[in-house]
C-alpha cells in the first residue's frame, strides 16, 4: 500500500508503485511513474514523461519534468529520468529534454542539493554531488562520483569527468578531465584528485599513473595532440589512465586550463608526490 495524502494531487493515469509516500500539496502529473518506495514532499510538482527510481526522496519545492526552457522547443514528447535512491533537495528544477524522444538522465544515489537546475538533454551518472545552487545548461554531461562546488556554472555541452572535485564559485565553460581537482574563474587545477580517489580505493600505481598523465597534459606545457601521444608512449595503460586519454580526445569544446598554456606558464608539481602515500 502506498500513502497517498487526500490534500496530494495525483491525477488518475500516474504509475504509482509499492509503498510510495505522497505528502501534502505535492502534485504529481498522469504521465508521471513513480518506483517502488518513492517520497515526494509537500510542494513538490512532478511533470511531463517524468520516472522516478526506487527509493528516491523529492524534498519540498522541487520542480522536476516541466517544459524545456530551451527556445526551440515545439512541443515534442521528451523524458525525465530519475535513477535509485537519489536525493533532490528543496527547490531543485530539473526540466524536461528538447528534441522528439531526447532524454534528461540522473543516475543512481546522487544527491543534488538545494536550488540546483538541471536543463535539457543533460546526462548525470551515478552517486554525484551538486552542491547548493550549481547550474547545468543543456546538454551537459557529468560522469560517475563527480562533485560540483556550490553557485557553480556550467556551459552547454561541456563535460566533467568521473571523481572530478570542482571548487565552489567556479565557472566550467570547457571540460574538466576526469580524476582532477579544482576550481575558481579563471579555473585552476590542484592536480589529481588524489584524496577521492583514495576514498574510493584505488590502487597506488593507478593514481601515480593518473598523476603522470595529469603532469603531461597541463605542466609539459606542449599541445594536447602531443601530449596525449606522450601518454600513450609512457604511461602505464591502467584502465582509468585509459579513460583519460579517450575523454581527452573526445573533448569538443576543449580542456579547460589549456587555452593558453605555453612553457613560461609551467607549475611545479614535485610536491604533489607526498600526496600518494598510502
């Protein structure tokens, strides 16, 4: 049995499944299909083609699957789709995708923090973090374990890699490669992110490796095309080290932090290596 409140508008046609809680003044949409063990809180207001995964908590405020605001929007059947256990806090909006068919993609256990907005086309991974008040515009993709600072920015069709730390108050309007820790405008690198990636484990050789490869791309000082052909020659192919170099590749609006790297802007990063201790 699901509790549903007689004050709660869930217009007839919404999938509801097994106990699902539905507070006061919340609304849910019919075209709306809520998993098994689902909250949505007071005020919540859940449109459009909307599904929300098992578990999931929508606190007070939160306005999630309404239109696009992208102008070119006509009218097309577009998808929210919300993953497991995730937590949207109070005053999220998370709005519906824009082309026929498009998608907007949360995964599983990510908490996004108050007044967050998440626009159209955008695909977040698994257990990310958006802080308080950090802002996606369309066709933004966030990888796995990714973690964006509060009042943050970030422009269309850029992308931040899996274990990313972004420092709150930045801007992101380029890609942030995976495994790296930074922040503020102009953006700045601290290097590997090397305290969450042993959070989560991974092997020494992995991060000394991942440091050699951060090391090559933004302190040889040398274009991007060398630098990743470096990476290939030395670099110990681990399968993160991998990733690296196809989400380098792959980039399309560019690395930030590589705009104007020349050899007169090298940094020293010796004293990264006390950082790899186990």
């Amino acid at each position: 049995m699901s509790n549903i409140h007689p004050q709660a508008i869930v217009e007839p046609g919404a999938k509801i499944g097994k106990n699902v809680t539905v507070e006061p003044f919340a609304v849910v949409k019919k075209t709306v299909a809520l998993e098994d063990n689902v909250v949505i809180k007071s005020h919540a207001y859940i449109d459009g083609y909307t599904t929300i995964g098992d578990g999931t908590v929508i606190w007070p405020g939160a306005s999630i699957g309404t239109k696009t605001q992208d102008l070119k929007y006509r009218g097309e059947k577009t998808f929210v789709e919300i993953g497991k256990n995730c937590e949207i806090r109070e005053f999220v909006t998370i709005n519906s995708s824009c082309m026929e068919n498009s998608t907007v993609r949360i995964g599983d256990d990510c908490l996004i923090m108050a007044y967050c907005h998440v626009a159209h086309n955008c695909q977040i991974g698994n257990r990310v973090v958006m802080s308080n008040s950090a802002m996606l515009a369309g066709h933004v993709i966030i990888e796995d374990c990714a973690i964006i600072g509060g009042m943050t920015p970030v422009h269309q069709f850029s992308r931040i890699g899996c274990y990313a730390m972004v420092g709150g108050f930045s801007r992101v309007p380029r890609d942030i490669p995976p495994y790296t820790v930074g922040g503020g405008f102009p953006y700045k690198f601290g290097g590997v992110n090397i305290i969450g990636l042993k959070r989560h484990k991974f092997p020494l050789e992995v991060r000394i490796a991942l440091s050699k490869a951060f090391k090559i791309t933004y302190r040889s000082g040398v274009r991007l095309e060398e630098a990743i052909a470096q990476i290939e020659h030395e670099v110990e192919r681990h399968p993160e080290v991998q990733h690296w170099i196809d989400f380098c590749k792959s980039s399309k609006r560019g690395l930030i932090g590589l705009e104007g790297i020349t050899k007169t802007a090298l940094l020293s990063s010796d004293s990264e290596e006390q950082y790899f201790e186990e």
